[in-house]
C-alpha cells in the first residue's frame, strides 16, 4: 500500500463554485492601479483548462474573471477528457513511478519498535494518516520542545522521531520510529494514473504546444482557480483582482529574462525552505535585488492550478515529456529540481520563507469538488489500492 501524500491546500477559498463575486467599482477597491498601463500584463494571453461537461466551472470562472480581472484577455481551453476519446499512451503514460516524487513528498511511515518479535520494523500507520482514532491512541514524543510538523520533520537532519501508540481493546502500549518507506524510493511504487490525472496531463501538454508557437508569455489557469481568498497573512484580509494583477506585475518584473515557468499558486519546496538546502538564487538575484519580495526560486512544488510559461520554457517540457509519465504537477516539479526547468513561484505580501503553500491565487473547492482522484492518496482519500500495479 502506497502513502497518502499530503498535498497542502494553502488557503481556504471565500467564493464557492456557485457563488456570485459581487461588483465592486474602479474607484473603490482597485484604486489607482491600472493594468492596463503594463505591456507585461496586457501582453499575456490566458487559457482555462475546462472539461465540456463541467459548464458550471467555467461559468463560475469565466465571471470571476470578468469581474476581478476585467484587462485580461482570456479563451476556453477544451481539456482532455478520457472518457470521450483515448489519450495516446505515447504522449502519456498509464503507469507511473513514485521514486521522484519521493524524494519530495510525505513517504513516510510510522513502524513499530519491538527488537525479537515478528512486528519490529512493520509499518502501523503512514505519517500523514497518524493520529488518535477508535482503535488506537497515538502519542508523539515532543523534540527539543518543537511540536510536530509534517512539512519539516524529513529534513531535520540526525533527529529520530520517536511514539508511542497505545490500542484501545486490549491495553497494550507499542513503541514507533518514524522512517523513510524504502521500497517507495527505491525501486519505487507503481501506480497506474487514474483517468483524470491522464486528462489533466494531457490538457496540459496540449497547452504547451500552444505556447511553444507563441513568442509572449502564456497564463495558464485551471478551471477551479480562486482570486478571492482569505490570505496568509489575515492581517491583509481578502485578495482579490487588484490584489492579483498588481502582485503578478510584479512577479513578472521580478523575474529574470529566460524564466520557463512562474508559478502563481503552489505548495512544496521553494526558496526559503529548499528541500536540498542550497542557498535560493533569489537570495542575491543580479538581475532584481528586490526579486525575493515577489518570487524565490522553485525547487519541487505540487499544483497546476494557475502559471505563467514563456515559450522556452513550454519548449522544455515538450522536449521532456517523451512520453509525459508522472501527474503533470510531479512531472514539471521534478525537471524544476533536476535543473532543467528554470522555474519560481511567484508570493503574496504574507507568504515568508518558511511558508509551506501560497502563491496569489488559491483553489475554489480542492477537496469538495475534483475530478481527478489521486493515484497517490492525496488529502482527498482517494484508495490507492484501486491504482496499485500488481508486483
């Protein structure tokens, strides 16, 4: 059985799939910003990634758009859809494997500790899914007085996690460690991508191909993208359009001239918690001293919800995905992490180094209304047992 990779959703959405984003004017909260005065604004062409039968996201989109984002031109990108017509195992894989994303994500396991008896060293429970339940009590020791942080606690180097987990009908009090599952990194498990991980990889290489022909940056969006959102920082309130457009103005101004890709929502490893521990290219950036306000550097981050790709950059990842064999968002964050992507996450006022997720756009509804069920688990509860590949 594989890990329920815990893919953080940053924010929690305010505007849900029906709801209506009331009109505000442009003299009240857009103030003096104009977009329209920026080329590097008004030159992006945008595409929603949208399923024909999902009318009811692109409606909900399409109007927040219009109403936040009145400057940006944007057009209905038909997504992929296998149950319509087959996506081509050529230009996407069925199968996929976990020894990349691994190295990034929560595959990690709490295993008994029990020296001379048959449970020493089997799994109880994976370190995203443990907690007290009807069966068990399950309590982890404090390190160094730091209370327990799944984002962190792989790259604490030398720390032994340690717990103690009690079951409930009988008594009896069992000692844990927690440790890297090995066979997840190497060789690595198998899973077959569902249906909807397929579609949505191909919708994007498929977009790709599209900005690879265009010589300006492209804005991608996901049909579920959300600009009204409580922020990181609650102290700066909601975000909103103006929000959006000034914050992505600045990313772009930010960033260097031969970027591939900027993200404008993520959750992973980025400049300021960098999974590998490398100083952030950002840190002392030649071309923008004041670069780290507005984007760091990109190691492995999960999401597609929303990004900006110049036309090398979409040149990149075509040349790359010969076949596309990972979720999209795994397979663009690992040629990120490999070097091969020249890739950065673009941040709100309120996201600090250490923020985990951020960005300045959020998802409406991650967890009530996907399309896609996770291979890997996800923070859905998907049954990875439905994809696992027989051994």
């Amino acid at each position: 059985m594989a890990p329920k990779v815990m893919k953080v959703q940053k924010k929690k959405a305010v505007a849900k799939t029906a709801a209506v984003v009331k009109k505000t004017t442009n003299a009240g909260r857009r103030g003096a910003f104009d977009p329209t005065a920026h080329e590097k604004l008004t030159s992006l062409k945008s595409f929603i990634i949208n399923m024909e039968r999902r009318p009811d996201r692109w409606e909900r989109v399409s109007q927040m758009l219009e109403e936040e984002t009145p400057w940006l031109e944007f057009e209905k990108f038909l997504a992929s859809d296998g149950s319509q017509r087959a996506i081509p195992e050529e230009e996407v894989t069925t199968k996929w494997n976990t020894s990349c994303n691994a190295q990034f994500a929560d595959y990690f396991e709490w295993v008994f500790v029990a020296p001379g008896k048959e449970i020493d060293g089997t799994r109880w429970k994976w370190s995203c899914d443990a907690e007290t339940d009807a069966e068990w009590k399950f309590t982890e020791k404090k390190h160094k007085g730091k209370e327990f942080s799944y984002i962190h606690h792989a790259t604490e180097i030398g720390v032994v996690r340690t717990a103690t987990v009690q079951k409930l009908a009988t008594k009896e009090i069992f000692k844990l460690r927690l440790q890297m599952c090995p066979e997840c990194l190497n060789p690595g498990l198998t899973q077959h991508m569902s249906a909807g991980e397929r579609g949505c990889a191909h919708s994007h290489l498929r977009l790709w191909r599209v900005a690879a022909e265009r010589p300006l940056a492209t804005l991608v969006f996901e049909d579920d993208v959300q600009m009204v959102f409580d922020r990181s920082n609650h102290k700066l309130g909601q975000s909103n359009g103006q929000v959006f457009s000034q914050r992505l103005l600045q990313a772009l101004e930010a960033a260097p001239r031969d970027f591939d890709v900027i993200y404008l929502g993520w959750s992973g490893w980025r400049g300021g918690n960098f999974r590998n521990g490398k100083k952030d290219v950002t840190e002392d950036a030649p071309w923008n001293k004041e670069s780290k306000s507005f984007i760091r550097k990109s190691e492995y981050v999960w999401t597609t919800v929303s990004y900006v790709i110049s036309q090398q950059g979409a040149r990149k990842l075509l040349a790359a995905a010969r076949p596309l064999n990972q979720p999209v968002d795994n397979f663009m964050a690992w040629e990120a992490s490999q070097g091969r992507l020249n890739a950065y996450v673009a941040l709100d006022a309120g996201d600090t180094d250490v923020t985990w997720a951020g960005g300045i756009v959020d998802q409406n509804d991650f967890q009530g209304d996907s399309d896609i069920k996770k291979s890997d688990g996800g923070v859905q509860g998907d049954d990875l047992e439905e994809f696992a590949v027989a051994k």
